[in-house]
C-alpha cells in the first residue's frame, strides 16, 4: 500500500491540475446527481420486530385514510377566549390560507365538535395539518409560517410543530465557526497561511462531495434529518485532521532538502498510509453500528462513514496534489516564527529540549503518580455515567426561542403535560373487548383520558388514544407505556382472538432506547475486539493495543459522564441554551462509541508509532516514549484543537440532541488528547518497559506485517542514498536521520 501511495502521490504532485480536475469533475456529477434523483431527509423512526412497529404497521394496512405526515398548528387568544368572533375569524383566515399550502392533503377545524380541539379554559385551540410529504419540505413550511402571520397580526399567539417547518430550519454558522477556529490554529502550528489553508481547503472539498453523495443516497433510503448535520462534523473534523498529519510530514521532508513531489510523495507513502488505517477503524466503527437492528441509527452511521471516505480519499489523492501545487511556496506568507523543524536535524538526546520532551520524561520517571492520577480522574468523570437515563428528546426540550417549542409549551398548558406524549393502542381482531380494553386504561393511574374509539374500514381494527398525564419525558410515561403492555392490556382481553399494541411516538421511542440498550454491549465488545487486532498487527505487541482499548474505554466513558452531568443533571445546561433537565438521547452512546473509538485510533497510531520507531532503533523504553511525545505532541495538540473546534461550534443548533453529540465528542477529544496521551500513555508505557512490545513468539511467525507507516518505502530511499553516498558510517548514520525521522 505504502509503495501505491508513494506512485500515486509522485503523480498527483507532478500533475496537480490533472488530480484538481477529476476531483471537480466527481463534484460536479455528485451535485448533478443529487438535483437529479436526490432526496430529502425524515424522521421515520422505525424499531423492527418491536411492539410499536407492529402497531404502526397495522395502522399502515388499515387506516389508509391517515396517510401522509401531520403537523400542528397552535392558536391562543392572550385576553383569553379564543372562540370569540374577532379570533375564530383570524383562525379561520389562517388555516384557509395553509390549506393553500404546496403538499397539504387536509386541515382539521378546531372549533368543529368532532375535533375536541379547543382547551377546556378554552384560550387555546388547534389544527392539524397533513401533508402528502415525509417530512414537509422547505417551500412547505414557509408557506405555513406565512400564514400564522395572519393570526399573528390579529393578536393571537400562533406556532407551528417540529414536523412542519423542520426543513426550514437550517443550523447556520456552525461549520463556518469551526472551520475559522480552525484555520487560527493551523496558523499558530504551521506559522504559515497557504500552509495553513491546504488543509482547510481539502476538508471542504471534501464535505461537500460527502453530503452530496448523502443526498443521492436519501433518494434511495430514509436517511435521518440529524444525519447530515452529524456527518457534518466528522467529515470537516477527519477532513483538517487526516490533512494535517500529512501536511506536517511533507514539511519536515521540504525542510530536509526534499524536492516538493518528492515530499508530497514521502508523505503520502508515510503519513498517508497511517491516515487510511485511522479512516479505515472509523469506518468499521461507523459501519459497526449495523449491528444496533435499527434502521435510523443505521443509516446514521453509513452517512457519516460516507463522509470518513470521502475525507481519506482526498487526503491520499487531491491533498498530494494541493501540496505539488504549492511547490517550495508553502510556507510563504509566513506568520510569526517558523515551527519546521528539519526532518533529521534534531539530533539525538534534544527531544528533552522541548517541552513535550521534558513533560515525557518528569512523567516517565513518575510514573506510578501520573497513572493512578489520571485513572482517577477518569474514573470521576465517568462515575456520572451510573445514573444515566436514556430517552429521545422532544419538542419540549428545545430552545426557548423556536416555534416549535412555544407550540408545544401552549399545548401542554391547555390541555396537560401529557398531551404531548399520547399513547395509540392498536386493536386488532376481536372488536367486543375494545370498551372493556378503553375503561381499563382510562382507569389506569397516570392515564388523564382515553379517546372514544376509531374503528377501521374493515371493521376488525379499532385505535384509541390515551392521554398520559406526564410528560413525554418523564420517566412515569416509560413505566406507564410498560405498565399498559404488561399488566392492563393482557387482563383486559384476557383469552379473546385479538391482537393489542401500544404504539404512537412516544412508545416507539421507549422501544429505541431499550432496544439500542439491549445491543450497545454487543457492538462495543465487537468494535473493542477488532481494533485490538487491527493495533497489535500493527505494532506488534499485546499490551499496547490492551492498554488503548483499556483508555479508550475510560476516555469515552468520561464523555458520557459530562453529557450526562450536563444535560440529566443540569449543570451548566443553560450556559448551552438547554432550560431544564432531559434525559439522554438513546442513540448518543452507540454513535459516539463508534466515532470516537475510531478517531482515538490516529492519535494512538501517529504516536505509538513514533515510539514505537525510536525504541527499535535504540531499545531504550524511556527514551522512545520521551522522542515519540516530543516529536508528535504538537501535530496531537493541534489536530485535537481542531476536532474540538469543530465539534463544539455545533452547540449553536436549537436542538438539543445536536448540542448532546457536540459535548460528548469535544469532551472525548480534551480528554484523549490531555489526560490520555500526555499523562496515562507515558505513564503506563514507563512502567510496561521492553514489555511493551512483547509478542507471543506463535503470535509473531503468523500474523502478517502491516506497513502502516510507509517504512518499506523509507528503507527504499534509504538504500538509495547510501549506494549514493561514500561508505562512510558518520554519512550513513546522518541519511538514517534524515529519511526516517
């Protein structure tokens, strides 16, 4: 691989514009396909083989009428009557207006007896509105939001739900914050701005070519309206990352008198190598999330994967080729003082001249203090994760400021707390249970009501809804949904020839936390064991890559402590714009496994590696951690400052899930990069010693050799250049120098 990268990167080097142009010819077709035969995203939450979707899939069958999407429309009258004339009339303008809409099937009328939709203090009302479309479009809630203007400049109180404008709602400002951020310090690292800028060019090249190759594929698949905006932040993340490292290689090699094509090629071969088997054990992670049997955490986990390979290809492929074209002008336009350091030039024993260095060695012969130490810090912030209570959020859980928060705020003052969370229960078969099953729940503690019944076309299938008297998010509602399904609904029917489910939103989502709970020990154990494998091949020991797995653990276990301190404690919540406490997203942990598992991995590549160098070539354990740390903590320093940038400028978005995957992933980042790398790594590898590289002798004849730092292609150059060279053992020692390090 090494030997293909280093061919493919000479080339691209030679021939930037031939390798710019196929990548704006592959954009351009991308783009071309997604206007073509692109989708839009939804929110279609499907839990095979659960009760819930048994429920909605014979709704599907028999209630063929209620197809479509329904949405709310809010009205409340602030002097208190929304049924006097001037109000009605404002009401009716209103909705006579959205059923002009594009895409609305039909308008209910809240004042119509049939609907019951009007508050029992009756200064709140209101309608729903279908659509032909999943999920309402931009130009459909647009329209919508016109027509509350209506009501608006009557002097009512008018909002819409979630549902309906949730394709004009657009998170602006997030990547062009992170990307900002992250220019600063790639200027600070690099000290130079078309340095700086190649990486940042490459990461947006790339995520735009990724999330119009998520586009095509929504025109095929259901793809979660989340998912673009999470692959948003792993592609822009991976995308500087991925092009640092090589970047960083290839301006060593110029400082080393290295032509620009060859430097582009050396890093390419090197660094290049090491970045496709960091994307790669992303991928397995992202792909792995297969295993949750879950439709939308599926795909969640292919769109993002989507934008990894994106990220990896371009940094092999279009970054060699921004490099050639750069030429010996890549650190014009310099800033401040110049941070290349000649590859080679350092010489032996100077590592300690740094402060990573010095930092590496105070560590290393302290060991045991610095490894308890940052255990326990970990083990703090992970205590938190005990408590942790899973549960998808709602609309009542989103900024204070949005529409569809104040709708269902209204909602839940005019007609109860669980008006917000009904349960639908399914009957189907034997219809003369179906008054005996409605008392039975309506006399069920926490049930505020239960709706006259509605039978099907058939004849044979009946729905009743059942107002709890909580809140989507309260966890009596979960004990409720579990309650009806246990207990109330098998003694209700007893031995009749009918078949009862408990559906509607907020059951399904019950049934996703539980489910993603049931799989999440599963998919950890399997993406834990494959990384192990993939780190012992590469770096051929048993300990290493047990130690990695052991703190990636604890480092991803700290992340979920401060999510859930934050978000289900409370602390600090409304310095981020959350208002109250909620429970913690069922689809957070596995993700968040799968992404940042997979990213932990460069770090531990790009340094261990490094050490991993340095002991073979002296066999001194101290001494290789202290050159590995000294010669990596700054490219490790400021790629974790880009990935946390990233990251953390998505704490904009009103949605608070958004805002749960933002902290989770920037703390996970702070941690790995700080306590983990700068104190446990040194640390415990100080106290492991040679046994750090202990391999079973069985283990070392079988498994094969992975060259995941290009050094078949270093050992090429070289013997090149000391067949070049005079045989003189001083020239030999210096060429080593500048070719490996």
């Amino acid at each position: 691989m090494s030997r293909f990268l280093y061919r493919w990167g000479r080339r691209a080097a030679q021939h930037p514009w031939r390798m710019i142009t196929v990548w704006l010819i592959i954009a351009a077709t991308v783009f071309g396909l997604n206007a073509a035969i692109g989708g839009d995203v939804s929110d279609d939450f499907s839990v095979p083989g659960t009760e819930a979707q048994r429920g909605v899939d014979v709704l599907d069958e028999q209630f063929p009428s209620q197809g479509g999407v329904a949405g709310r429309v809010v009205f409340a009258d602030p002097d208190g009557d929304i049924t006097d004339t001037a109000a009605r009339t404002a009401v009716a303008d209103t909705l006579e207006e959205m059923a002009k809409g594009p895409n609305v099937l039909a308008v209910s009328d809240p004042f119509a007896a049939a609907d019951a939709s009007l508050s029992p203090s009756g200064d709140i009302a209101y309608a729903t509105i279908r659509y032909s479309v999943d999920p309402p479009g931009a130009a459909e809630g647009e329209a919508a939001l016109e027509a509350i203007e209506i009501a608006r400049d009557a002097g009512l109180d008018a909002e819409l739900s979630r549902t309906i404008v949730s394709g004009v709602e657009e998170i602006e400002g997030s990547e062009a914050i992170g990307l900002a951020v992250a220019l600063v310090v790639l200027l600070v690292a690099f000290g130079s701005v078309i340095a700086a800028g190649i990486p940042i060019g490459s990461a947006i090249f790339g995520i735009f070519i990724g999330l119009g190759l998520i586009g095509v594929l929504s025109g095929f698949a259901d793809v979660p309206s989340i998912s673009p905006m999470i692959a948003s932040m792993i592609g822009i993340g991976v995308g500087i990352d991925y092009a640092l490292f090589v970047v960083t290689r290839h301006r060593e090699y110029i400082a080393a008198g290295r032509s620009p094509v060859d430097a582009a090629a050396l890093a390419n071969a090197t660094s290049g190598t090491a970045v496709l088997f960091a994307g790669t054990t992303v991928v397995v992670g992202l792909t792995g999330l297969l295993i949750a049997g879950i439709p939308t955490v599926a795909m969640m986990g292919v769109t993002s994967a989507i934008t990894v390979v994106v990220a990896m290809l371009g940094a092999v492929t279009l970054l060699p080729a921004f490099l050639g074209l750069a030429g010996d002008k890549i650190d014009r336009l310099h800033i401040g003082r110049r941070t290349a350091v000649p590859a080679g030039a350092r010489e032996r024993g100077d590592a300690s001249r740094t402060m990573a260095g010095r930092w590496a060695d105070h560590v290393g012969r302290h060991p045991w203090r610095f490894a308890i130490g940052s255990f326990v810090v970990l083990a703090a912030l992970t205590a938190p994760v005990l408590s942790m209570r899973a549960g998808v959020a709602d609309d009542g859980t989103a900024d204070s400021d949005t529409t569809y928060r104040k709708a269902y705020d209204l909602l839940a003052e005019g007609f109860g707390a669980g008006f917000n969370a009904p349960l639908t229960v399914v009957v189907d078969g034997d219809q003369t249970v179906t008054a005996a099953l409605r008392s039975s729940i309506a006399q069920t503690d926490g049930v505020a009501m239960v709706a006259d019944p509605v039978v099907g076309p058939s004849g044979t299938t009946a729905v009743l809804t059942a107002i709890p008297t909580t809140s989507p998010q309260d966890r009596a509602t979960e004990q409720l949904v579990h309650q009806l399904r246990d207990d109330v609904v098998p003694n209700a029917v007893g031995s009749a020839d009918v078949d009862v489910f408990v559906t509607g939103q907020t059951a399904a989502f019950i049934d996703i936390s539980e489910k993603l709970a049931d799989r999440l020990p599963l998919f950890i154990a399997a993406v834990v064991g494959i990384s192990f494998l993939l780190l012992m091949l590469v770096f051929r020991s048993v300990l290493v890559p047990l130690k990695a797995a052991v703190m990636n653990l604890l480092s991803i276990g700290g992340a979920y402590g401060v999510v859930v301190a934050v978000f289900q404690w409370g602390w600090g919540n409304e310095l981020l714009g959350v208002d109250q406490t909620v429970p913690i997203s069922p689809f957070l942990p596995m993700i968040m496994f799968a992404i940042l598992f997979g990213l932990s991995m460069d770090y531990e590549v790009f340094l261990l590696s490094r050490v991993r160098e340095e002991f073979v070539r002296t066999g001194d354990s101290h001494r290789s951690v202290v050159e590995g740390l000294a010669t990596t903590a700054r490219v490790i320093t400021s790629a974790a400052l880009i990935m946390v940038s990233v990251f953390a400028a998505f704490l904009l978005t009103p949605d608070v899930e958004v805002k749960m995957f933002a902290v989770g992933l920037s703390v996970a980042i702070a941690v790995d990069a700080s306590i983990v790398r700068m104190l446990f790594v040194p640390a415990s590898m100080a106290l492991m010693g040679d046994a750090n590289w202990w391999l079973p002798g069985s283990l070392e004849r079988r498994l094969p050799h992975v060259d995941v730092e290009g050094t078949s292609v270093l050992d090429e150059e070289l013997a090149e250049l000391i067949s070049s060279q005079p045989a003189n053992d001083e020239q030999i020692d210096h060429d080593k120098h500048m070719v490996k390090s």
